[in-house]
C-alpha cells in the first residue's frame, strides 16, 4: 500500500509542478486574463513580424500581433493587433515594422500621435511603415548603389 501511495505523492507533485509551469508561462507571455481590444494595420512589409511579435508603444509592450493575413487585392501584409484595454491609441498614429537593432528581432511600434480622439475597437491604422531589409541595403551598397558620387 506504501507503494501506490509514493507513486501518488510523485504524481500529485509532478501535475503542481505543471500547473505552476503553464500558470508562469501564460503570465510571461502577456495571456494572464489582460482583456484587448483589436486594431489593424496594412503594411507593404512586414518582414520578420509573426503571430505574437510584441506591439510597443514608447518601447513598451502594450499588446501582440493576434494575426497576420495576405490582402491579394492590394498585396499588403494585414496584421491584427491586440492592445491591452486602457491603453488608449490617438487616430493619427503611426505603425511602424522596427528593428531590435542587427542582431535582434523586429516589433510592432506605435508611434502616437497628437489627436485627442482615438482608435475604437476594429478600426485601421491608417499611417504605416513596412520593415526594411538589411540584406537588401547592404547588396545596394556593396553594388555601388550607397550614395557615394563619382565625378
């Protein structure tokens, strides 16, 4: 009887510990009950940009990007941000692809605007700025392309 009550002892153990894990993990990724509200944004670009990539604002995480979809009439990339409710977003914002710098991954920056209205729930960012490639601007550069002038 000792036996299956060890065992027990290490199962009860084992789910706490992987309760605690997926309660930790849920908090660290930004899904701990935190209610948002949806905005989206058309971008020429959105290199580097998935399904959870953090939106910041001001270099503060202020939400995620939910979703990511191909518009084949424009041929724009449509992201679906998710910013946390109470964060309020003036309609005459930008959206802009950034760059952690060379080495780092890309994010979502909402650079605000000065309206004193703001985005409701579902509505577009108008103003955006896809992301740039590096790869590309250091092949125009190494082609000659740089800006230098020869004369």
């Amino acid at each position: 009887m000792s036996n299956h009550t060890g065992e027990a002892v290490v199962g009860g153990v084992v789910i706490a510990a992987a309760v605690g894990f997926l309660f930790y993990a849920s908090q660290f990724a930004g899904m701990g009950g935190a209610s948002s509200y949806p905005l989206t944004a058309s971008f020429r670009s959105v290199e580097g940009v998935t399904v959870g990539t953090d939106v910041r604002m001001v270099g503060v995480k202020i939400g995620s990007v939910s979703d990511l979809a191909l518009d084949t009439e424009m041929f724009r990339a449509t992201a679906t941000l998710m910013v946390q409710d109470g964060i309020p977003v003036p309609n005459d914002s930008t959206a802009v692809v950034a760059s952690e710098g060379l080495l780092g991954g890309n994010y979502v920056e909402i650079l605000p605007g000065a309206s004193y209205d703001n985005y409701e729930p579902g509505q577009e960012i108008l103003d955006t700025q896809g992301s740039v490639s590096l790869m590309n601007l250091l092949l125009q550069y190494v082609a000659g392309d740089g800006g230098s002038s020869s004369n």
